[in-house]
C-alpha cells in the first residue's frame, strides 16, 4: 500500500486565514474555546501567541491604551469567523493590507 494514499479517503477541507484582532490573553482563549467546538481539530492558529499579549502587561494590570494585535486563525468555514467575531466582540480582518489609521 503506498504512503500517499488516505486511508480513512478523506479529504481535508481548505482552511481561510483571518486576523482577530486582540489585546488580552483571554480573548485568546475565547477563540480558541469556540474553534473547539465549532470545528473538533480542524483549525489551526498562530504560534506564541501567549507571549505577544503578555508583553502588554505592564506592573500586574493591562493598561487602557495597549495595542490591539493581529492574531490569525485559520479555519474551515469563513462565515463562522464573522459569529466568533459577533459572538465574543473582536474585530476580525481578512488581510492586514488596508490597516486603519491610528488618528481616526
């Protein structure tokens, strides 16, 4: 039997990439929570992630003014990004090529 060949013969599903955009590790986890749910292991997301959102914490408390970040998930069905997104109010972004401008 070659190597190649998917024994179960399944195939995966095409994965869409979104930006979440997040300042606290516990939006992290609210995501990732959800993608659980919603898609089992079929979802993937960014790596160290823990780490970035904690460099905002500053002398035990978040500041008021700490920098959203972009965070990307990649999931199966792009419609559920929009329901995460609703559902837990974070800003999600298909691309970070049209950025908004900090002074509007």
């Amino acid at each position: 039997m070659s190597r190649s060949l998917d024994p179960l013969k399944t195939t995966t599903q095409e994965l869409h990439r979104f930006y979440f955009m997040l300042t606290l590790p516990e939006q992290w986890y609210a995501i990732m929570k959800e993608c659980r749910q919603l898609f089992g292991k079929n979802w993937r997301c960014q790596s160290k992630v823990l780490r970035k959102l904690k460099e905002v914490k500053r002398f035990g408390y978040y500041p008021m003014t700490s920098p959203a970040r972009p965070i990307w998930f990649d999931i199966p069905n792009p419609s559920m990004a929009t329901w995460i997104a609703v559902k837990l109010g974070i800003e999600v972004r298909t691309d970070l090529k049209h950025k908004p401008s900090i002074n509007n």
